[in-house]
C-alpha cells in the first residue's frame, strides 16, 4: 500500500483521527475503572479504620461524618461502636507542612481522645526517611528496636547525629488534650524521626488536627494543645 | 532475521538497560525492591507491545512528518490504560511506582523501538520486538531491585534471605541505584569480553 | 511551605537527578564538557519554567473543569513536545545567539522526563501557580547544578587509568551515586 502523502490536509486529519480515537478509548476505559478505582480506595479506607480502633459491629463508613478543621481543612471521623456504645473514632486528617506534599494518615482515638493507633494513608515524603514515619511512631516491639537501631546506625554515620536514644517517639497511648504532642526539639514529648525533622513536624501537625477537630466535635478538653505550659495529665504510657 | 532472533535480541544482545542504555530513569527509580522493578517491566512491556502493534498495523496511513507526535499520541493512549487499570486493580503497586507510571511515555525505549522497529515491520514482528525489548527491560529491574533489596534489607520479593539489621540501608536509598546499577554494568562488560 | 523552603528542597535535598532519577539520560549523555552541560541547563530551565506554566493552566482551567483529568498524560506531553517545537522556531527568529547556544539540546528535551515529571509533580503536591513555577525554576537549578558538577568530575575522569570493565557508562554512574551520597548529606539543611 502506498504511504500517505505528508501534505497539510493530510497531516492534519491524520492526527485528528488518531487524537479522536485515543480520546474515545481512553474515556472508555475510565468508565471501565471508575468504579474500580473507588472500590479500591473504600476498601483501603476500611482496611486503616480496621487497624487503628477496636474491634466494632457497626458501619463506620456509613456514619462518617465531615468535619471542618480550625484551619478549614475537611477532616472525615469515622464512628466506630460496639452494640451502640462509642468505642472510638477513626478520623482521616491530612496536612500541608509536610516536605513534599499532602501526608494523609487514620488516626484511631478513645473515645476520650487517647491515641489507639495510627496508619499513614498516602505521602509523599523521602523514601528512606521522611517516609520511615509509617512505623516510627508506633510503640518499639524489642525486635523492632533492633532494626531501628540498625537504621539510626547509618544515619548515625551519615550525619554524626546522634541515634534517639532513650527518648520517646511513640505516640500510642498520648493524648493530644493531656501530653504536648509536638517534638522533642521543639520542646515537646515526642522525638522526631532522625534526619526527618519537617516530616514529624508535619505529622504530628496532622493527628493534632484530628484530636481537635474530634474534640471540638465531642466537647473535649483542648488546653494542651492550644499551647498550655501545664500538664495536667501524667505520662500515662511506658 | 527469523522470528526467534528478532525476540531474543532485546533479551540479551541489545537489552535495553545493560547494553542500550535506555530508560535509566525507571530503572534507577523503581528498583528500590524486586517486586517494584518486575512490576514496572511489566507495565511497560505492556504498552511497548501494544504501541509496536498499533502502530506497525497504522503506519502506512501516518503521513512522514507527523510520525513522532502521531506515536506519541498512541504511546500515551496505552500509558493512561495502564495507569488507570492499575490504579483500579493494583493500588498499592500503583502507590509505591507513583510518578514513573505516567514517565513510561517519556521513556526513549518505547518511542525508539516505535521509531526503529515497528515503523518499518509488520505487526507480529513488531510484536516480537516489543516483547523482547520489554522482557529484556523487566528483566534488568528485577536483577537490579534484587540486588538492591538483598544488599540494602537482606530480602529478594519480600522473602527474609538474612536479618534486615545487618542490610547497607545505602543500597535502597538513591545513591544506592548508581552504584549498584555501575558495578552491574561493568560486571555485564567484562563477561562479555571474556 | 514558604517559597525558600521550595527552593532549598528543590535544588539540594530533593535533587531531581540525584534524588528522584529524573532527567538521567541528559545527565548522562550531555555531560562530557561543562561548556555542553551549561547549554542544556539553560535550555532546561528555560523550558521547564513555560511548560510548567503550560500545563498547570491546562489542568486548572481546562481538564479539571472538565473532569477529563484522565487525559492528563497525553495532553502534557503533547503540550510539551509542540511548546519545545515552538520554543525552537521563536528563538530562531527573535534571538539568534540564543538560539545557537541552546538550539542542539531543544529536540532532546521533549524526551528529558523531568519536564513531564515537575509538570505532573506541582498538580500533585497541590502548588499553586506562583508556587509551582518557583519550583520548576529551582528543579531546573538543581538539575543544572548536578549537571555541571558531574560534567566537572567526567572532565578530570578522561585523564584517569580504570580497569577495562569499568570505562565509560560504569564509571559514571558510580560517580553519580558517590554525588548523590553527598547530596543526602543537604538532608540535614531542614
């Protein structure tokens, strides 16, 4: 077959042809996926809601409820109860301050607002170090300790600063209205994760976020955070 | 050329990554761990096939000098299905190859073997090309993400090979794709001189 | 983020080339000669800053109204491969020493992937306008600034006696990683 002659008109049918044609497949194949796509995510919604607050019977995804953050972000709290009691609240918050972008994480509370658990959703953060924040966070299990040491080791060397030694950087058990949840170096409770100072920033400003726009919405108590110097509560984790 | 050769010189002879030196940013990128970089091979075997093929069947009707923007378009067509299906089936492989997804359409393999190959054969082998070509690139990254993850986290596709306190965290970092993508190279090299 | 913040991550922390693995094919094949490497960083820079532009309006004012941001990919790069086609021809009219000194790299940039990357990367970190060609400006610097240091050390690598295996691409890319060791250390900056 002879090839098509490269004049104007031919040209340009030629790419309109081919643009039409890719355009209409492609918007086939997002119908396609669509649904899909958001099946995806709700399963991926359910599954953090699972893992940072106890075990429930109801829907929580059915209850959600959008709440507006002080600083107008849109937070969702996702109910979680047991034969109708409250036996906590998943709430999905996000922040802005992070390195890179938006970090979205589910963060589990009591239904007083004490810290069950937490699961980072998406970010955009370092690999290797900023990104590090889906673990560390979390109370150190022995053999994990040794793994974080190995880690800390490198930077350690890296950097010559020194690896967080005794200090405390889980934030499972803490309550935002009693314990000062910024870090360490800033004159807080927690120790940020080493070479990653603006990632824990961010992420403790994100469960901050969600413990207030919670408590607001439960008429807790919000002294600590809003910046109180006295602590009422203890140390009530190890 | 028979059909044979035509597939397994992307394989060996003129892998893309070790002999051709093309697409480096993926294969640098990805290939913090095995199942990432055999994943990222994949896609873009993917949509080399499926580019080679159409493109093979419509370049009698493409005019000389709107070739490259006319494969462009087709190559990118197959780029956005992979992302969304991906997206849609394999959300956590999609969330850790993030950008480079969309990047494939810049990769030089594709457009080259457009260029190269299936602008100048027939459909079936450009078809062969295209599978050669991506086997031969997937099987660069999974090589190169197994070495990474075994030096850097004492695994190869997840599975514990020696205790992750004893891995040289370097080699999942960045500086960690240079090198161990370097000494490949060189190694690839001398035992093609032997 | 505040605009130094962008820049500081942008160009040292967040190198694109050492950091993210964008833009390796020029990094690597444009940077025998420092005098080469400074022509590509300012043909870079100059069209990462309008294709970011670009495609940042295309997305606000025309996909997202739309909700056809599924073309996203096929309509930025198409926008890109024709902005660096008109890029050439306008430079070729109005500014002929420019266009002598950048004129050779502008067909290789339309496949240089940090363009498309930043292009998709400023719609995903949430930038506004301001913000996103402040980034693109301080991506591209820090492209250049990996390119001409690299280009610097591959200059004295000539003179040097290395095993058979290890000439050329090899050599490169170790020296690439032990760059991008020391740009790791700029983590500490923030």
């Amino acid at each position: 077959m002879a090839k098509t002659e490269s004049t104007l008109v031919n040209m340009l049918l030629t790419l309109l042809v081919i643009a039409v044609i890719s355009g209409a497949s492609l918007g086939y194949v997002y119908k396609l996926t669509k649904a899909p796509i958001e099946q995806a995510k709700a399963a991926k919604q359910q599954a953090a809601i699972k893992d940072v607050v106890p075990e429930f019977d109801n829907d929580p995804l059915a209850e959600a409820k959008t709440l507006q953050s002080e600083d107008g972000l849109e937070l969702k709290m996702f109910p979680a109860k047991k034969a109708g009691e409250l036996v906590g609240v998943a709430v999905e918050t996000l922040t802005n301050n992070g390195f890179s972008g938006e970090i979205r994480i589910m963060v589990g509370m009591q239904p007083d607002g004490t810290i069950i658990n937490y699961r980072v959703l998406d970010h955009k953060e370092t690999p290797g170090l900023g990104s590090k924040m889906e673990e560390w966070f979390r109370p150190q299990a022995p053999k994990a300790d040794a793994t974080a040491d190995q880690e800390t080791s490198f930077a350690k060397w890296l950097y010559g600063i020194k690896a967080s030694g005794g200090g405390n950087r889980s934030i499972v058990g803490m309550n935002p209205g009693k314990n000062k949840m910024i870090v360490s170096k800033d004159g807080g409770e927690v120790d940020a994760i080493t070479a990653a100072t603006i990632s824990s920033r961010a992420f403790l400003d994100a469960v901050v976020r969600a413990y207030k726009t919670y408590a607001k919405e439960a008429n807790l108590s919000t002294d600590a955070v809003s910046g109180a110097t006295t602590k009422e509560g203890g140390k009530n984790y190890e | 050329m028979n059909n044979w050769k035509i597939f397994a010189n992307g394989l060996l002879k003129e892998n893309p990554t070790f002999t051709l030196l093309l697409g480096m940013c993926p294969t640098l990128g990805v290939t913090s761990s095995a199942g990432n970089g055999l994943g990222m091979g994949l896609a873009t075997t993917f949509v080399l096939v499926m580019s080679n093929m159409v493109i093979a069947l419509v370049k009698d009707f493409i005019p000389d000098k709107v070739r490259i923007p006319a494969f462009v378009v087709i190559i990118a067509t197959f780029v956005s299905v992979v992302e969304m299906s991906m997206q849609a089936y394999l959300p956590s492989l999609f969330a850790s190859l993030g950008l480079f997804i969309p990047l494939i359409v810049v990769n030089c393999i594709v457009l080259g073997r457009a260029e190269a190959f299936a602008s100048k054969n027939n459909p079936f082998r450009s078809i062969l090309d295209g599978l050669g070509m991506g086997l031969g690139f997937s099987m660069a990254l999974t090589l190169l993400g197994s070495v990474r993850e075994f030096l850097g986290s004492g695994k190869i596709f997840s599975l514990a090979i020696y205790p992750e306190d004893y891995g040289m965290l370097v080699f999942v970092l960045a500086p960690g794709a240079f090198l161990a993508l370097g000494f490949l190279i060189a190694i690839i090299n001398k035992l093609k001189a032997a | 983020m505040t605009y130094a913040l962008i820049v500081i991550s942008a160009i040292f922390v967040n190198n694109v080339v050492l950091a993210q693995f964008l833009g390796i094919c020029p990094f690597l094949g444009v940077s025998k000669r420092i005098s080469t490497a400074i022509g590509m960083t300012g043909a870079v820079t100059f069209v990462m800053i309008i294709a970011t532009l670009m495609t940042f309006l295309l997305q606000k004012l025309v996909l997202e109204p739309f909700e056809i941001t599924y073309l996203q990919t096929i309509s930025f790069i198409l926008v890109i491969a024709a902005l660096v086609q008109l890029v050439e021809i306008i430079l070729k009219k109005i500014s002929p020493p420019l266009y002598q000194a950048l004129g050779v790299f502008l067909p290789l940039i339309t496949t240089n992937c940090a363009i498309l990357g930043v292009a998709i990367m400023v719609i995903q970190k949430n930038y506004n306008l301001v913000e996103s060609v402040v980034f693109a400006g301080a991506t591209a610097l820090g492209f250049g600034l990996a390119l001409i240091t690299f280009a610097g050390i591959r200059e004295q690598l000539d003179l040097v006696d290395l095993p058979k295996g290890m000439s050329g691409t090899p050599i490169a890319l170790v020296v690439s990683g032990l760059l991008a060791l020391a740009f790791m250390g700029f983590a500490g900056l923030v």
